[in-house]
C-alpha cells in the first residue's frame, strides 16, 4: 500500500490546549487490512471510501486495525478531538520563562501518531495539505508557506501550500505570538522565528544558514527544494534541534546569538544550524527505510556539519570539535560489549530513540570521514550526488549510497562498509619495531582489556618523514617499512586505535613540527583508552601529560582536559593523577590570563581550564566565587566556573536559585542550575527538585540538574538513595525519548563505584524496555571503573 497525501485540517483552542481534527488521507494499493497509528486522540468518525469502519485493538497501545479491503485508490476519511500534551513530543505545549507559550510539534521518531491518526512509518511518504484554524491574534508556522489566510470574527484558518513527497515524522505545526526576523539566499525566503520578547539574538542564526545553504547547493549538485526555511526557537524541547522540512526547531540555547553566548556556544550554533540543513537533503529529501538505518540521516549530518563550518570559519578548528566529542564519544560506547553495530537491529519503537547515541551519530560520522578518505574527496562527493539524485522524494538504505560511492571511486567501498556499518566494534593495532620492519596486529579493542578476534578491512595510512602512504589492511597481521615511520593514522581519519611500543610515547611533544593537532588528539586519546584498560602504566600516561603543560592548541589541550577530568572522577585520590592534573591546569590558567587575549579559541580554553581548576585549586575557587553576584557582566565563557566556585565555596543555594530566576539568558540559568548540583545534601536536592516539581525548572534542564548532583563527589551515596527518583521523573518529562536511558548510563559508572552488586540490585528493581541500554552501558562501564580503580589502590 502507497500513502499518497493526507488533507489535515486541526481546530485549535488557544485557552482550553483542545483541539479537533479533520482528516483525508489517499491510499493506493491492494490490501485486506490496514494498520493506522493514533495515540492519545479520541477518534469520533471514521470511514473507507464514505463507508463507516470499526477499529480494532492492534498488537500495540499506538496500532489499530482496519479490516476492510483496499482495492485501488481510496480516501480514509476521519475525525477527531485531541489536546496538547506536556511529554515535549507529538503536539504539545512548550512554555517560555515569562509565560508566554506556544503549541510545537516534535514527531520523530514515532509522535506524528500523538498528534493525528496517520501511517507513521518513514517509508511511507506522502504530500500534505495542512490547515490550521485558530485565534486571529495567533500566528501559524508549518513547512511550507501559506497558501490562504481566511478570517472569520476572532478565528483564522491558513492554509498551507502542499509539501513534497515526506515522511509523516517530517510534518511541523508551530502556532503562538511570534516575532520573525528575515533574510533570504537566492529565491528562499530565510525566517527566524520564536516567542515575542524571546528572540534575542543576532543575525548570526540566519547568515550560518544562508552560508549552510549555499555549501550544500554546491556540494550536493541538487538545489534546496523548498522556497522557505524557518529557524524556529522553542523555548522548551527535549532534542537539540529537529530537522523539519523548511520548518527546523531548536533550543533557545542552540540557535539564539547574544551577548550572553559563549564561544563555545557560538561555535556549537553554528554546527547545529549545519546539521539540521544537511538533513533537508540527508534524511528529507532521501530517507532511510527503516530505522535500522537511522545513521544515515544522523551519520551525515554530524559528517557534513563540520565541513560547512570548517569552510566558513577555519580559525575555529571545529574538526577537532568531531573529534574530541563524537570521536570521543564512538569510541568510548564501541568499546563495550553492550555496544551495537551502526546499522541497528530495530523492531520495536521503543528502541528508537536509545539508538539516537554516539554509534549512529559519531560512529557513522567517524567511518564516513574514513571512507573518505579512503575513496578520496572527488569521488566521495559524486557518490553522495549520484545517491541523492537517484533516491530523491523516496527512500533508500545503507547498501545504496556504498554501491554508489563505490562505482564512483572503483574502490570496493562497499564491501568494506559492509563490514563497519554491520558490526559492532573496531580494531586495535599494535606495532611492534623489528630491525627495519614494523609487524601490525589487528584485534578487537575493548575497554575492559581484552582482545576480540574480529578482523576488519582498515584503511590505514602511514606517515613518514617523505610523505604519506595508504594501505588496505584485510589481514591479521602484515608488515610495513620503518624507515622515515612517523606514525599512524594520518589526521585521525581513520576510526581505530593504535597501541605503539612504550618508548615511542617518550619526548612526543618534540614532534610538533610534523604532527597535526589531529595526530596528537588521536595519540593522547589512544593513551588515555590504555590507561583504563590496563595496558599501559598511569605513570607513561602522566609523563606524557607533563610534556604538553605548556601547549597552546585548543584541541590538543582540551583533550588532555577532558581525560584527566574524567580519569580524576575515578581515581577520587590518586595523589600523582591529583597533582598533575593541578599542574596542568594551573600553567595552562596562567598561560591565557597572562595573554590576555580576545581570540574566541582563547576564550573556550581559558573556559575549559579554569572549570577544571576550581574543583582542586580553593584559591582560585574562592577568586572565582568573588565574582558571582555580577557573573553576567564576565566574558559567557568563564561564567560557568564563576557559579561553580560559587557553590562550592558558600553552599548557598538561595543565592543561586535567586540569579537563576533573575537571568533572561537560558546559557546562564543552564550554568546556574549545573551549579546547584555542587551543592551537598539533601536539603538541596529536595529544594531543586521542589522546582523541578512546580515546573520553574524548564523540563529540558532537568537532566542537566540530575547529571551534576550525581557526578559531584559529595553527592554521589544521596544520588544512590535518589537513583529511582531522578529516572522515573525523567521518563515522566520524556516519555517519547531516550534522555532517562542516557542519564543511566552517566550516572551508574561513577555513583556505583564501591557498591556495584547494590547498584546491579538496584537497577534490576527499575529495569524496563526503555532504559535497558542504559542499565547494560552504565553498568559495564562501572565495572570497567571499579577494575581501573582497585588496580590503582592495589599499585
């Protein structure tokens, strides 16, 4: 059966958050039964070509069945009542800081069924004609732009132009009292749109999609082929941003530019923005069959959005970005056993939204940037044409694009993607040096210590002293030439580790003339993953750290950062881990204060060290703290440390929540609710869970709350008493998400350290489908934790 278009027509009530809805939808095809999915509306009338019919109870709450057969073309007319809900998916209603409010819809995966009765399945496009009747005081967004607007007494109906050929999780519904600002690249209308009196922003959302835009045209060779795109800021909202059709949403803090942004948050706009208008070609204009396939919607997106911000703003290094957050991430989550491959094996809607994670978006991302590499950039890019025009307005699967990229190069990529995109898991290489020869081995890495015997097809590249060689390794073990060896791995682009004998790592800062930062990011990444998983001493890992006090390049800094921070939130009394980690952070502190520079990449690390310096340095923390009554009028970077420092130093909750309610910017109360959570007792938790509770806690903020006060140290026996708590209010807030799933597997791997039977017990008492791999994740991981930190105390 074929869905050709669906004719919507809602009717909404402003004050009573009701609404009844009109439907037809044209089917073609031969059936004898058809499967429509509603969820949470009361259906009222329905009919097959004018003839009443009985729905009948399906396997699921989401399914009824229809028996009647279908010869041809037909017409399922229905009508229903629905409201809005408050779970932040399907049609639902998204509330400002101020008050003011707006109906939003968030359908992916499976919330189209939550807002009207329809065929919700990726494969099955069709065109929409939507109609909205509301208040005339209230404006409508939707995909496409108004084709009508008929006013009657107080009420209105727009009407809409018909969409193309999409997915029914693609629809957009937006209706409140906007402001918009405009623009336009070519002959598309450019808008950016959110609640009056909350879009404070710069033009900057706007000129980073024209720029997206104009990238993707040419990049592509298929022109954007809607005539309108909305940047739409949602005040409340579980994902990041959401690639509608010609209608995206986003978080305020993921779209507005102010004077409150930070530059890590400017940069991390700009990538969002990227991302979501890489899927109006990679997932809306081509989507996948199923979402088993998800990746490639979510792979490409993460791939491309680096390449368009790289393009506009090389100064910022955003390829590091890739690397140090979904290259970090991939290969920490495909280094478990509870991993899964980038092509999942999804039956149930339930397991959707937990393969929303660092496999389908690092992973994919990572193994594209390797393939091409492999492939080489040209036929790389004719592959993803030749891919998108051959599938545009239909779907398609992973197989197509290799074969396509594959003929496009005459390299045998698509037997090597089989293999990736299949399996879970990736290679360690080790080298061992004989006379003039360097042996590889190939063999499964994991982060516990053992040793898979999986083999892959890498595409490995060499560095040497005269140039770069490639090989396709497929075997075992094979043999290169040492001679002018530098390393592995040329840029990081290939998606594997690489275990060097110990005295390679000896004086590798000397080697900064013929490294890349991205070379060093993969050196210091791959020693950090063997500290965890034993196989090599802490003491190589520190000596290490010591040579790259003095370094300047963000990445190569923020790297070593990140690892300590988190090797310290294991180790909580390692005096050699502790004083290096004080050392390094207090020359890189004083480093950039003594510069004094303006230089955004300066300012997102001064951010990032100073963070990780008050947690250990009560000097600076009580400097820092000094600062929190006017913390909006210091640089956004550093604000974060400023609250901080703040609650550490005076435990004063009141204070924080009092600048949290005063503060119009979302960054800001973000940083301040992050804050709270370094306040210890129970007293607290019971205070910001009270907000949370009133809803003064945007839904969106919650888990941001709940990650901090489990990860603090002070906290970490209460979190385990409140454990159950957090999740089941989090899969209360996002029922229609994996964010309860996600904070499992954050918050297991440090709160369960000392107590891993009782956590095992306690999570098998709140064990279910859609937290279960989470609970796998976050309890391998504390085991893993546990190993790391008894084989320290024992040294």
């Amino acid at each position: 059966m074929e869905v050709l278009n669906y004719w919507i027509k809602l009717e909404y009530d402003h004050k009573n958050k009701t609404y009844s809805g009109k439907e037809k939808i044209q089917l073609e095809g031969k059936e004898d039964r058809l499967i429509l999915n509603t969820l949470e509306q009361k259906i009222n009338k329905i009919t097959l070509d004018g003839k009443n019919v009985e729905l009948l109870e399906g396997r699921r709450d989401d399914e009824k069945i229809i028996e009647a057969k279908l010869n041809g073309n037909s017409i399922l007319e229905i009508e229903f009542t629905s409201k809005l809900n408050e779970a932040l998916t399907g049609l639902y209603l998204a509330r400002a800081s101020d008050g003011s409010e707006m109906a939003t819809t968030q359908f992916e995966s499976i919330g189209a069924r939550r807002a009207f009765p329809c065929f919700d399945n990726p494969s099955m496009k069709a065109t929409f004609d939507l109609e909205i009747t509301t208040a005339s005081d209230l404006d409508v967004i939707s995909n496409m732009p108004e084709k009508e607007v008929v006013k009657s007494g107080s009420v209105k109906t727009v009407k809409f132009q018909r969409t193309p050929r999409m997915s029914t999780y693609l629809v957009y519904i937006g209706i409140g009292k906007f402001e918009t600002k405009e623009s336009s690249f070519e002959n598309v209308k450019l808008y950016l749109s959110g609640l009056k009196g909350n879009l404070d922003t710069t033009d900057f959302p706007l000129v980073m999609a024209a720029q997206s835009l104009e990238f993707f045209n040419d990049y592509f060779g298929i022109k954007y082929p809607l005539p309108k795109m909305h940047l739409i800021s949602v005040p409340e909202f579980a994902a990041g941003a959401m690639e509608n059709w010609g209608a995206i949403t986003f978080r305020e803090v993921a779209i507005l530019v102010n004077k409150s942004t930070g530059g890590a948050t400017k940069k991390r706009v700009a990538a969002v923005i990227a991302h979501e208008i890489a899927h109006q070609w990679f997932g809306n204009l081509v989507t996948m069959k199923w979402w088993n396939d998800l990746w490639l919607n979510e792979s490409f997106a993460t791939f491309m959005m680096y390449k368009v911000v790289e393009n506009y703003y090389p100064e910022w290094k955003v390829t590091g970005d890739m690397l140090l957050s979904r290259g970090r991430g991939a290969f920490t989550d495909d280094s478990l056993e509870s991993t899964h491959p980038i092509e999942a094996n999804v039956k149930e809607p339930e397991e959707i939204e937990q393969i929303f994670d660092q496999i389908s978006y690092g992973k994919g991302g990572m193994i594209l940037r390797m393939i091409e590499s492999y492939a080489g950039k040209e036929s790389f890019q004719a592959g993803l044409h030749n891919y998108l025009e051959k599938f545009s307005y239909s779907n398609a699967e992973g197989q197509d694009l290799w074969k396509s990229i594959a003929k496009a190069s005459g390299k045998p990529v698509d037997r090597i993607m089989e293999s990736w995109v299949k399996r879970e898991g990736y290679p360690i290489l080790k080298l061992t040096y004989d006379s003039n020869k360097i042996k590889i081995t190939q063999s499964r890495f994991y982060l516990d210590g053992r040793e898979g015997r999986d083999i892959w097809p890498v595409p490995l590249t060499v560095l040497r002293e005269n140039g770069d060689e490639s090989i396709l390794m497929e075997t075992r073990e094979t043999t290169i030439s040492g001679e002018n060896f530098v390393k592995l791995n040329v840029g990081e682009t290939g998606f594997y580790r690489v275990l060097y004998p110990e005295q390679f790592y000896a004086g590798i800062h000397s080697k900064s003339e013929k490294l890349d930062y991205k070379d060093f990011i993969g050196i210091l990444s791959d020693l950090y993953a063997f500290v965890v998983s034993g196989k090599i001493n802490l003491k190589v890992y520190l000596d290490v750290v010591r040579e790259f006090s003095s370094s300047s390049e963000l990445n190569i800094v923020t790297q070593i950062s990140n690892d300590l921070s988190e090797l310290r939130n294991i180790l909580t009394s390692n005096n050699a881990l502790d004083e290096v980690y004080l050392n390094f952070h207090r020359e890189q502190v004083k480093r950039l204060e003594e510069k004094k520079s303006k230089d955004v990449n300066d300012s997102i690390l001064y951010g990032t060290v100073l963070r990780r310096l008050v947690d250990i340095d009560w000097e600076k923390a009580k400097e820092m703290a000094a600062k929190f009554q006017n913390m909006e009028n210091e640089i956004p970077d550093i604000r974060d440390s400023i609250a901080v420092a703040y609650a550490k130093e005076t435990k004063n909750l009141q204070e924080i929540q009092k600048k949290m309610f005063s503060l119009k910017s979302d960054e800001d109360k973000v940083k301040l609710i992050v804050a709270a959570g370094h306040i210890p007792g129970e007293n607290a938790f019971n205070s910001m869970y009270g907000l949370i509770e009133e809803g003064k806690i945007k839904k969106q903020d919650v888990s941001s709350y709940f990650t901090s006060f489990g990860a603090y140290r002070e906290n970490r026996d209460l979190a385990v008493k409140e454990f159950s708590k957090m999740v089941s209010k989090l899969q209360d807030i996002f029922s229609g998400s994996g964010t309860a799933s996600n904070l499992v597997f954050a918050l297991v791997p440090l709160v369960g350290l000392n107590r891993v039977k009782e956590m095992e017990n306690l999570l098998n008492s709140i064990r279910n489908s859609k937290i279960e791999r989470g609970i796998m994740k976050g309890m391998e991981r504390l085991k893993i934790n546990q190993k790391l930190l008894d084989r320290m105390q024992s040294a």
